[in-house]
C-alpha cells in the first residue's frame, strides 16, 4: 500500500515539475516581457513600461486582430458546415462501420500540419491538380489563380482544423438519446422541426466546444497565412512571428500574444458558462 501511494506521490510531482518548467515559468517570463521594453543591444531593457499593450490599440494593429477574427470565425463556420452532417451521418452508422470512419478523420493527425499545408500548395497552385483536373473535364478555359489568396488561406484553414470540430461534434451526437427524437415524431413533428428543436440544442456543447477548437488555433496560424495567402492576409500569429523573429520586438511580440492568450481565456469563460446555463436548464 506504502508503495503505491509512494509511485502516485512520484508521478504527480514529476508532472508538477513538468508543468512549472515548461508551462508556467515560459509562461510568467512572456508576462514580465510583456512589459518590459525594447533593446537594439540585449533585446530586452529591464524598464517597466505599458507601451507595448498600448501598441496594440494601433489602427493597423487593430485592423490585423479584425482581419485575423473575421477569417478565424469564416472558417469555423465552414467547419461547422462541413463538420455537422459528417459527425451526424458517422453517428447513425452502424456500430461495426465507426472506428473505421472515425480513423480515417484522425489519420491527417499523424502527418505535421506544416507539410500537409505545404502539399495543397500543390493542389492549388496555377499549374497545380485542382486547375488541371478542371482544364481537364472542360469547367474553365484558363487557369484559376488561388495561390495567396484570401481564399487559399480560408481552405487551408479548414483543411487544417476540420477534425478538431468532427471530433466533439460525433461525441455530442452518438450521446444523443434517441427517446427524444421519437417523442418528437410522436408528437408530429416532422424531421426539421425535430433537428431544430431536439436534436440541435441537446448537441450543442459539442457545437461550442468544437467551435472553439477551431477558433482559437485559426487565429494564430501563421504559417497558413504566410504559405498560402501572402502578404496581404495576415493574421495576429504572423503579427507575434514577426515581432519576435524580424523586428526583434521581444516585448511587444510578448504583448501581443499575451492579448491572443487573454481573448482565447475570455471564450473559453464563455464556453463554460454557456455548458453550465445548458446543464442547468437541462436538469429543471
């Protein structure tokens, strides 16, 4: 017995030590960078200052953050439509047919999002697959350009996250219980009338919480952005890479990130509250 709660005291603290050294100190130095201020010599001058938060309320800054919502909540919101039936449809299948589907929606998990946004430069380049399947079949007479676009960046976006939201969606689902459904039909209500009212508010903590799954990374994808849309689409991730690796802005990158950390702390507040209201009315 001694042994046991000797092993269990063991492998908590090696997850204590691993979370302060990797996780809260990384995290407490960002914060006291944050206000600091900028040194052409050292890259960090140890003078408080709140400059490099009021930076942020800079007309371009602030158009990059609107920029960067904007395609982050496009996206979601294609994820959302694209996830949703797939979700539903796996959800129905019979039991035997799932792992199979749901394998094949985490295989993409296995290869690093870095290279599979690098392979659909291949697809969506001027002289890539997709234009040259459409040549093909006679759909367009010339190439279509949607290489550093704002559409490119929107694909690659989805491309990249549509598991994220697949995932809790089919959780939220298969828990669905089925009685709910048929007391509706026996009600008369026909199968819209049922998705709207039945099945769509008791799967929406999944709704939220894959939701959130996509929104939050969408916003500081740089490497989306930098590889598939150019300079005109940034997002605030490209905004903290530049900050930290080209202008050597260690403090105002901190800033900035610290922003990204704070806004993606306030939805998940959200989240929450919204999960709690949900369970509560749920439970009356």
């Amino acid at each position: 017995m001694n042994s046991k709660i000797s092993l269990q005291k063991a492998i908590i603290s090696l997850i204590v030590i691993w979370l302060t050294l990797f996780v809260m100190l990384p995290n407490v130095m960002i914060i006291v960078t944050s206000f600091l201020t900028r040194d052409e010599a050292n890259l960090i001058e140890m003078t408080f200052t709140l400059d490099n938060y009021a930076r942020l309320f800079d007309p371009l800054y602030l158009k990059v953050l609107s920029h960067s919502f904007y395609m982050a909540i496009i996206a979601t919101a294609l994820c959302l439509v694209i996830g949703y039936p797939f979700a539903y449809i796996v959800a129905k299948m019979p039991i035997k047919a799932r792992p199979l589907m749901l394998f094949l929606v985490i295989v993409p998990f296995w290869t690093n999002s870095l290279i599979r946004t690098y392979g659909l430069k291949i697809v969506l380049g001027t002289q890539g697959i997709l234009n040259k399947s459409l040549l093909a079949l006679e759909i367009i007479e010339k190439p279509i350009r949607l290489m550093y676009t704002e559409t490119a960046v929107m694909i690659g976006l989805v491309y990249v996250l549509l598991p994220f939201i697949i995932l809790p969606l089919y959780s939220a689902i298969e828990k669905l219980d089925d009685t709910y459904v048929e007391a509706a039909r026996d009600l008369g209500a026909n199968k819209l009338q049922t998705f709207l009212r039945v099945t769509l508010p008791l799967t929406m903590p999944g709704i939220i919480g894959g939701c959130l799954l996509v929104l939050l990374p969408a916003l500081g994808m740089f490497y989306v952005s930098d590889l598939l849309g150019g300079a005109k689409n940034l997002l605030i991730g490209n905004v903290i890479k530049s900050q930290v690796l080209n202008s050597r802005d260690w403090p105002f990158g901190a800033a900035t990130s610290i922003a990204l950390t704070a806004a993606m702390a306030i939805m998940l507040y959200v989240y929450y509250s919204v999960g709690k209201m949900i369970n509560r009315k749920g439970t009356m």
